[in-house]
C-alpha cells in the first residue's frame, strides 16, 4: 500500500506488527475481516526476531526473546502456522564451589541422574524430595491456569476454584513466593535457582509485598500446561515469519515502514494517521488494535499515559568457535548450556545483587543465566559453521534497572558486561574470551543490550520486556471481558501489555481478535 492512496476503510487495522499483531490479524482475516497491519520498522516481528548481528557470520540469532513456553498449541493449530519447536534434554545447570572443589546442579537427564546430582551437591535426599513436591504443586496450577489464557478471563474466585489447591493458591497468589522458597529448600543455590523464575525481566525481591515476582514466577511455570521452555526450530525468527505468512495469506495487508501517529476515534468508527518515508495517509476501520505497550497507546490516543515502566535485564548474544571447558569436570559442556546455565544466582547472591541495585549501584556479583540454542538446533547455523563446531550462546542478566544506566548507557554497559563474564569464566577451565568468534572485521562476535538500547531500538517503555509489570490472570474491576479493553469502545491493546500479556505468546493477539468477533 502507499501513503499516497488516500484515504481507506478496513474492519479492522493493527497497530504494530510484532507477533501479537501479526496473530490477531491472521485470526480477523481468516474470519473473513479485512485487515491492514502497520509497522513502523521495515520488517514484522518486532522482538521476536531472528538476525545476523556479525558481519560476515552465517549465524541466525533470536536477538531479543529466545525461548518458546507460553505460546499456545492452539494457536499454532488454529492458525496453521509451519512452525515446530524442540525440547532440551537437560533443565539447568548451576555450577558451585563446595568444600574448596567445583561442582554444580545438572538438572534433568532423567530422574535418577537428577535425584544423583541433588544428593551430590547437597549430601542428602531432602532437596529432591522437596524439588519434585514443589514443582509437582507448580504442575497442577499450570494444567488449572494455562487453559484459561485463550478464554475470557475467569473471576478471582473462578481461578481459585479451578486450581482446587488451597496451598498452590497461597503460595504463589498470596504470600512472597520468598516464603515458600525458605519453606520448602535449605540449601541456598536451590532456594536461588527456584527462585529465578520469579526475577526473569521483573526488578524485585523475594519477599516483595507488590507480588510482582509471584505474577512473574507463575508465567515462567504455567507455559504449556507444564512449565517447560523449549528452543524455536530456526529462531524466534521463524515464528513471525510463519504469523506473517498465515496474515497475507488469509488477505490481511501487512504494510512495512507504515508508523501509526494519531487514533481519532468515537467508539463506532476510528481513523488512523501514519506517516512513511513518502507522506501521510490515514485509514479508517471499525476496530483497532494497538500491538504497542500501554504508553504507546495513550500516546496515539492523547489519553493520560499510565505509571512508566521500567526494565531490569541485559541481553547478550555471543557466536563462539566452540563451547568453553567447565572446572566441574563431571559435566559435558555440551550438557551444561544445553540447558539454563545459572550464574552468581545462589538465593543470596540474587538478594544482595538487588539491594545493590535497589541502592543505585550495579552488583558486584551480577546474576546472570545462559543457553546455547544451537546445541537443541543447528539449523541456525550456517553449514561451514556447523561443521567447524561453532556454537551460539545467550545471556540474560538479572536485577540491572533501567536507572543505572542513565548517566552513562555504553560506559556502564561495557563495565556491567565485564563483570558478568567474569562471573561465568569463575567457573570455567578457559577464559570464554578464548572461545569467541570474530566477525569479517577480528571483532569478538559478541553485543549487548541494556534496558536503555532496548527502548531506543524497539520502544520497550524503560526497556521493560513485558511492557509494564505483569498482570493476575484473573478478572479486574477494570480488565474487560477478555483482558484486552481499553476506554474507546472500537480501540483494544493486543501487546504484552495487555492483561495475560508478557513474552512470546500470540494470548493478547488472540484475544484481541475474539473480542472483535464478538462485538461484531
């Protein structure tokens, strides 16, 4: 489409398109709606990208968001997307000192083997026991809870009575998910790897009164009705690929290097300004649907902007010649980053990195977790890659707000990264400095991405991955029906902001599009 047509009418017309964008639209099209999508940027996807960020380096990284959970099965059906994921053979691995000696937590390869490797690390049966209880609890919320993300959202009490489990519901929808924590583990680097999931992209403490790591834990435990986290075959890239290609083949419109500017709106009927490289134009449609954070939304709608967000994490892609030995001679690298490879995330090292944080300074011991996607798929790497051994690795680091890096974004990026590698080589036989690629320049094939970069490069308010802090999966006074409602009546937000927002998971595309099916 050109910017020069002129005025157009639509039944509906997305603002953004990133994978919950480009869901909704394949869901209206298939419906029979007409549909134009506009993005701003000259490709679909937004953070559910796959790029080559090395000059030179036939290695095609998932760039921003990495793993597959909560993405619903039955959207993928629904929609016919040619889109597979693969599951890691290994959980996690956390490597520790003990009695002067390297050692660490393998976590999967079957139960016995992972029964083993508790009882090495902690010289007994009793953190094994309490693992498979607790998580065998997170089990049966998320066969109760990760059904309802695609159905209009269900009454605090509905939700209760569906997780029929008393103690499941105190534990993660009203206590510091810290107090099941300490309730149930002893040992302080098992207390720290359960309670990682609470810290993914959410700035809090255990025992925070806000609840916002219980709302972050429960999304990182819910996906799939099982909780696992599994690699995208061919990059989170291939996921938008397949959503953009189901929307155009449907009839949806999907217009590139189109920015949305304006939404004018009376409730019945709603114009959209945009703006391109060649003009402005303005399309009209009865409905709207905003795949941006709620900032961006009161931004075009001239409405009062809610509390800004912010993000806490730092992203680094890494290309490495091979994987790095480990000092914990026991474990296989090849094993070890298969799976999440916690870092400096002992349960007091996490409390001390925030409290520093908190304070206004970077920790001393930032907490850090790695995977190397390549181990689960190869495909994403260039045939002589591959061939030669290369691997790809991806870091995401914990408890680094935004705030720090206001008075000097590159300088304390560089002095943040070096501190956290420097945590990782603590536990190798090699400097991985050693094991980095270089790109067609001799550049160490590896980059950065503070909260700051991320809202620059893809308006991620405060570099906040959710958007804004995570929402209960339950009704509120003011969530709508579906979760996705806005003030305007025709205007509905389909981002991670959105209620049941949050990661890779089409649930706000989703149900963006149901609820336009159901007003017409």
């Amino acid at each position: 489409m050109s910017a020069n047509e002129g005025t157009r009418a639509y039944d509906a017309v997305i603002v953004g398109g990133g994978h919950n964008g480009l869901v909704a639209a394949a869901y209206l099209a298939r419906a029979g709606r007409s549909v134009l999508v506009l993005e701003r940027l000259d490709r679909t996807g937004g953070a559910a990208v796959s790029s080559r960020p090395f000059a030179g380096v036939d290695a095609r990284l998932s760039r921003y968001s990495y793993l597959v959970s909560l993405l619903p099965q039955k959207i993928v059906n629904d929609l016919g997307l040619d889109f597979r994921i693969r599951s890691r053979t290994i959980s996690s691995y956390t490597p520790a000192e003990r009695a002067g000696r390297p050692t660490g937590l393998l976590v999967g390869g079957g139960e016995q083997r992972t029964r083993e490797a508790f009882a090495r690390l902690t010289g007994g049966d009793h953190e094994y026991t309490a693992w498979q209880r607790f998580y065998g609890m997170t089990g049966h919320v998320a066969q109760r809870v990760f059904p309802t993300l695609t159905e209009p959202l269900p009454t605090r009490d509905e939700l209760r009575r569906r997780i029929d489990d008393e103690t499941a519901w105190r534990t993660l929808f009203e206590e510091p998910i810290g107090v099941a924590v300490e309730e149930n583990f002893t040992d302080d680097l098992v207390r720290g790897v359960v309670l990682t999931d609470a810290l993914i992209g959410t700035f809090a403490d255990a025992h925070d009164p806000s609840l916002a790591q219980n709302r972050c834990f429960l999304y990182h435990v819910i996906g799939g009705g099982t909780g696992a986290w599994d690699v995208p075959v061919g990059g989170m890239g291939a996921l938008t690929d397949a959503l953009a290609a189901a929307a155009r083949s449907t009839g949806a419109v999907v217009a590139t290097g189109h920015e949305a500017v304006r939404i004018d709106t009376d409730g019945h009927t709603a114009e959209v300004a945009y703006r391109t490289a060649d003009g402005e134009g303005v399309a009209t449609a009865r409905h709207v649907l905003v795949n941006a954070s709620p900032q961006e939304l009161a931004t075009l709608t001239g409405d009062r902007a809610p509390e800004p967000a912010e993000g806490a994490q730092l992203k680094v892609n890494m290309v490495l010649t091979r994987l790095p030995e480990l000092r914990d001679r026991s474990v296989d690298p090849r094993e070890a980053f298969a799976g999440t490879f916690h870092i400096a995330e002992g349960y007091r090292q996490l409390a001390a990195a925030h409290e520093q944080a908190a304070a206004g300074e970077l920790p001393a011991t930032p907490p850090s977790e790695i995977y190397c996607h390549s181990l689960t798929d190869p495909t994403i790497l260039g045939p002589g890659l591959a061939e030669r051994g290369y691997q790809t690795l991806t870091l995401f680091g914990l408890h680094t707000p935004a705030r720090l890096f206001d008075r000097d974004n590159d300088a304390v990026r560089e002095e943040l990264l070096k501190s956290t590698l420097a945590q990782l080589d603590a536990h190798l036989a090699e400097p991985l400095a050693d094991c980095l690629a270089t790109d067609a320049d001799g550049r160490p094939c590896i980059e950065a991405k503070t909260p700051l970069d991320l809202e620059r490069d893809l308006r991620l308010p405060g570099g906040n991955i959710f958007h804004r802090a995570l929402s209960w999966p339950y009704a509120r006074e003011d969530s709508g029906r579906w979760g996705v409602e806005t003030r305007h009546a025709n205007v509905l937000l389909c981002g991670a902001g959105a209620v049941r927002g949050g990661g890779v998971s089409g649930v706000p595309g989703h149900n963006a599009a149901m609820a336009v099916l159901e007003q017409d």
